[in-house]
C-alpha cells in the first residue's frame, strides 16, 4: 500500500498544486466578460455572492428527474452520477418554473457555494448550458482562474439556426462529419442542411451517386449522432435547375428542358418527378430526424423551352410555380416541410435586382417594386402556403428591395426563412473578413422580422475545405442566438479566444485578415485579365520576359512587381503569426497547420514574379543564364508545395474524384468542376510552369 501511495504522490501533488495555485479575483461583469468570453454571448450574466468553481470543483453529476444524462463533452462527460446536490455536484433539472425562459432550448445557470446548477424546460436547454459551462470550464482551465459565482439565464433570438454542407464537388473523410457536428453544437448551432448533390448513394436511382457517394446507412448514423447534440440535419436535393449532376448522364437526358444543356428538367415531363421523388425519398432516409426538404429551384434560366412545356402555354412563372407546387405535395405527403430558394419568384416578376444590388437608388427600387409588386399579388393563389420561402442574400440583405421582398411575404401570411453565407464563390479561403457584414445583417433581419429561421451557407464551388469556413461560421453562431451591435475585430478576438485558446484573442495574433488580402493577389497576380473562382475556357497568362530587351518586362509590370514585394512581407508576417498560434492553441491545431500551407502556397507567384525581375533586369548572359537556373528550379520545387499542401488537406478531405466521375456540363463553370484530379485547384500555376519550361527552352 505504502508504494502505491508513493506512486500516486507526484499526481496528487500536482492536483494540489493546481488547486491552490488557481489565481482568485475581485470581478465586476467587466472583468468575467473579459477572461470569460463565452461564444455566442448569453442573454444575461449576473455575478453572486459566494464560492465559485475551477476546472477540478465538479466531481459528480446529478439528475434531479426522470430522464437521461445529455451528451456532453470532458469532463462533464466523464462526471459519476450522485444522488443529491451540494457543493462538487453538477446538478441538472427539468423544470416548468415561471422563470425559465419559454424556448426549449433556453436554461439557467447558476454557479455558487461550489456547484453548479441548470435548470431548463427542455432536454435541449440542458445540453446548452451545459454547452456554456464546458466552455467556462476550458477558460479557467486555460487561464488558471476561478470561475466566479454568478448566474446565467440565455435562450436563442432565432429558433432555427442551420448551416449549409455543400457536398456538391467533394467528399470528406466519414470521421470528419462528426467531428464538425461537435463543433458546430459546441457553439449552439441546432440544424444542418446538408446538400447532397450526387454524393449520396440513391438506391432506387443508383446512377445518379458518385462512386465516392456516402450510403445511405452512413448519413442516418450521422444524422443520429446529430440528433443527440441538438442539431437537426435536412436534406437539399436540388431541381428544378441545378440538375447537372442528374441530367449530365445520358440516360436521364430525355428529361433535360432544353436538350443542349443538362442544366435544368423539363417540368411538364411526368418522368421528372418520377426521378426527383424517388431522390427525395433516399435522401428523407438518410436524414430520418429532419423536419424540411429543401427542392432547390433556384436560378432555372431560360424555362419553359421543351416540346411539352411549350406545348402547355404555361407562362414561365406558371412553370416555376407548377413545379413548386407538385415537390411540395410531395414534401408534405412525407412530412416534411418544403423549402424553396425564392430568386425565380422575383426575377420572374421584374423585382430581382432590387433584392440584391445595392446600387440601384432607393428611389428607383421604389418605383420597380410600384411597378412590378402586382405580378406577385395577381399570382398568389400560386404559392403554396406550406413552403418555406429562402430569401438568399449573401452581400447587402440590408437594402430597400431585399426588406421589400422579406416584407410582402409577411405581409401575406407566407413562412420565409433568410439565407447569408460564410463562404460564396471565393476560391482557397472566403474573403471580406469572413462576409462579416452582410452575416450580422441578415441575422438581425431576422430576429427584428421575427421570420421562420436562417441558413447560413457554405458554398462548394471553388471547394475551399471547410476548416476555413469555422470564422464565418463562428461569426454566424455568434449573432443568430444573441444579436448584439458588435464590430469584426471584437467579435474576431472572441473568435480566436474560442477556437483556438485565450491566449490568441489580441489582435496581434490577427493572420485570418491579413491572408484573406494576400488571396486578394494571388488570385490575378498571374493574369492579365480574368480570375480564380470560376475555370476559365481561356487563360490569358502575364507575357514572360524578352530576352533582348532588358528592363521592358519590368516596366510594363512594375505596379504588380511593386505589389509582389508588399505581399512576400505580408507573408512573412502571417507566417510568423500562425507559427506563434501553433505553439499557444489549445484546439484546433489542424486548422492552424491548413492556414499555413495555404500561406505558403498563396506567396508562389509573388516569388516567382521577383524571379522573372531579378532575370529582366539582368544584363550580361552569364547572369541571365544564372538567374533561368533559379526560375528553373523554383519552377520544379511547385510539385514538393503542392504535395505538402496537399497532405495537410487530405487529412481530412477526399482529394481527387472517382477516375470514372462525369463532370457537369454546369453553366456556371465551377472552379471545382473543371477535373477529376486536384489540377483545378493550381489552374494558373501550373498553366504558368508550363508557359514558363517552354519559354526556358527558347
């Protein structure tokens, strides 16, 4: 017994030491809100009298009541059941008390005399405290304070909270899902839409499911596991347009509404909805605790150009609106709610612009929707009354012409859900800090407008991985649950407290901006005209340096040389920042390495650009022929920077499609869409090499 003890000394001596080592503070709410920076914010924080907690204060868990423990994370996770509270007891309690608050998902937590109690009407209002406790858990862990005695009351702004998975273009490893739907709860998130595209195994259409698709059995373990941590996962099948990954295959041709293109279904063909419900139905199966089916039926095009639907003399709209009708017969037959992308609606009525561009004079978006409005009311019986309208603005949701369309769809008892983005088109990493400005907005659109919930989404075209998505989303959570009037900067260093440790949240650890302008670029820097986020047809690289004419290729680029230097020391400054990140992160290490092979892949041309300076301006042959050697060889050393980067991404994402995989035909061109290997991701760097190992030869 003697040697066990002794054994156990060196860990029951550090226990110790950390229990009185633990620094204690007077607070004010300025102070908790300073060391404790809680992401999304609660309703209300309220300091007590009495004995707060540290990391180590909870040994065991009660369950006042008939129901089981929530899932939780460490170390609430591991806690021992007790049979009463008192002090070193997490004690949870369903309640119907007059001072909870009325949302199911809303709690109060309170900390005092040593333990912690969360009373909440709802199973979903304890996983959210205790979501809030684990995250004051990790701050006095990390900062080594007592969390003071104080009491919480929180409860969401907006109901139905739901971020995008866009799968159209790639796959992930199966663990990863999980891993994301963690996260996603940790900072209350409560629904995924999850667009499946062709990478959903469909049993009864096999042919439409990619040779990577995920089965159908896979995503109900996932939408289980959801389910559990309080979020709910909805299916998006997209058609009326959008229907390239269906009617790119030969065989579903005979479906297309205009032959030439596989873009979008003719909606007077029966065999249409024969294809579409039987896809509904696998991907119902797959999400078996969701409530919506999302149809898609956005940005159709030119409708109405088959046989049949000419043949109809059915207007557009009526075609629009025939289809809408007959997918949420289906919705609602399989009880599901419907919901619409609503973008046809308006362009079909005269109203679109008004809705997103932000330069139209407010006078003049006044006088379309005086001129236009009636379209839409002579055509309400059309609109059928179960379905959820998505309202989609990802840039300016705070205009004129996007408050007049929210407010006619009130206005006529119809349910309307707003839709932001924290990725659109932006190729490698989104851009405008994170679409900080228009995801703010449109969440407090929402909660003011009190409409049906919001998406926000995270688009797959350009197929950024996803880990560069989490500050939008973060930036999502944080003003979908408690809208507050808060600034990108102080709403980033929370970001950075909570994502990646405490001891990140000064603004000098800021490297997400400054890559975000180095993207900026590295975009164009090969170009003279044209950009990244869409496969060119044509590239129209820089012109190389003439050989006998020293100093001209110099001038003629001298502005963009000018700006490759800039980017070369922002490069450095963000390489230094994410380094330091590296070693004082807690969480989210993968995330740390990612940013850093996209920093060092980003800064390629702006190098490569100096090299073809440094030979430009290189007058006798002897220094030319030295300064082709170094352009050679930083031209070979590409493949080592995309084999380390691609490492890094394929940690947890399925880098290259089946050999087999048929591309859409897709009229929007998507950078993602463009090869079945990962060459789209480098289209202008490898275009350059090979421009550049010809010009060498010369």
């Amino acid at each position: 017994m003697r040697n066990v003890l002794i054994k156990k000394l060196p860990a029951l001596f550090l226990t110790l030491f950390v229990f009185i080592h633990v620094d204690v503070f007077a607070v004010d709410i300025k102070d908790f809100e300073k060391h404790f920076k809680l992401l999304p914010q609660p309703q209300k924080i309220e300091l007590l009298n009495g004995k707060g907690i540290n990391y180590y204060s909870l040994q065991t868990l009660f369950i006042d009541g008939n129901f089981s423990r929530p899932v939780s994370g460490e170390p609430l996770k591991s806690l021992p059941l007790a049979n009463k509270s008192g002090p070193g007891v997490l004690t949870l309690t369903l309640s119907a008390n007059n001072d909870l608050p009325q949302s199911p998902e809303g709690y109060i937590l309170e900390i005092k005399d040593g333990q912690v109690i969360i009373r909440a009407r709802d199973k979903a209002g304890l996983f959210y405290g205790c979501q809030t406790l684990l995250q004051l858990l990790e701050d006095t862990r990390d900062q080594q304070i007592d969390i003071p005695a104080c009491s919480i009351t929180d409860y969401p702004d907006i109901a139905y909270r739901a971020v995008h998975l866009d799968l159209k273009h790639h796959v992930d490893a199966g663990h990863y899902y999980y891993d994301m739907i963690d996260r996603l709860a940790r900072v209350k998130i409560n629904a995924i839409i999850v667009e499946f595209e062709d990478k959903l195994r469909y049993r009864k259409s096999p042919l439409v499911g990619s040779g990577n698709a995920i089965s159908v059995d896979e995503f109900t373990a996932i939408s289980g596991y959801a389910k559990e941590r309080n979020i709910e996962i909805s299916p998006l099948v997209q058609g009326l347009g959008h229907a390239s990954f269906i009617l790119k295959h030969p065989e579903y041709k005979k479906l297309r509404d205009d032959t030439a293109s596989d873009w979008a279904f003719d909606p007077m063909n029966p065999e249409t909805y024969t294809l579409q419900f039987s896809l509904y139905e696998d991907a119902i199966a797959a999400t078996p605790y969701g409530k919506y089916l999302h149809v898609g039926g956005d940005e159709v095009g030119h409708l109405g150009m088959s046989e049949l639907s000419r043949q109809s003399g059915l207007t557009a709209f009526e075609l629009q609106m025939q289809w809408l009708r007959k997918v949420c017969e289906f919705a609602r037959s399989h009880n599901r709610i419907p919901i619409f992308w609503d973008d046809m609606v308006f362009k079909l009525s005269g109203l679109y612009q008004t809705t997103w561009d932000a330069t139209v004079p407010a006078q003049e978006v006044e006088k379309i929707w005086k001129e236009n409005k009636n379209k839409l009311d002579e055509n309400i019986n059309l609109f059928p009354a179960e379905c959820v309208f998505m309202r989609w603005n990802y840039d300016s949701p705070d205009i004129p012409g996007n408050h007049h369309a929210l407010d006619w769809y009130k206005s006529h008892n119809l349910k309307v859900m707003a839709a932001t983005a924290a990725q659109t088109m932006w190729p490698m990493l989104p851009r405008d800090r994170s679409n900080f400005q228009p995801i703010k907005d449109f969440c407090k659109i929402t909660y003011e407008k009190k409409l049906d919930g919001i998406l926000c989404t995270a688009w797959d075209d350009c197929s950024p991985h996803f880990e560069t998505y989490w500050r939008g989303l973060y930036d999502f959570a944080f003003f979908s649950w408690h809208y507050k009037d808060e600034n990108a900067a102080d709403v980033h260093a929370i970001f950075r407290h909570r994502f990646y440790a405490p001891a990140l949240s000064d603004s000098s650890f800021e490297f997400e901006d400054l890559l975000e302008q180095a993207l900026s670029f590295w975009d164009t820097a090969l170009l003279e005209k044209g950009y990244r986020n869409n496969y060119p047809k044509n590239i129209d690289l820089i012109q190389l340096p003439d050989q006998q004419k020293s100093g001209s290729w110099s001038e003629k680029y001298k502005t963009r040389i000018k700006q490759a230097k800039e980017e070369i020391l922002r490069y450095e400054i963000i390489k230094d920042r994410i380094e330091k990140s590296i070693q004082l992160s807690r969480r989210n290490q993968y995330t740390l390495m990612l940013m850093n092979e996209i920093n060092d892949l980003q800064v390629y041309p702006a190098r490569l650009l100096l090299l073809l300076e440094k030979f430009d301006l290189t007058s006798s042959a002897s220094e030319k022929q030295k300064a082709k050697q170094e352009i050679k060889n930083y031209v070979n050393s590409f493949s080592a920077l995309r084999k380390k980067y691609e490492e890094v991404f394929s940690m947890t994402r399925i880098l290259n499609n089946p050999a087999d995989y048929i591309l859409d035909q897709n009229q929007h061109e998507h950078l993602a869409n463009s090869d079945n290997s990962s060459d789209w991701m480098y289209v202008f760097e490898l275009a350059m090499n090979r421009k550049i190992n010809d010009w060498l030869t010369q």
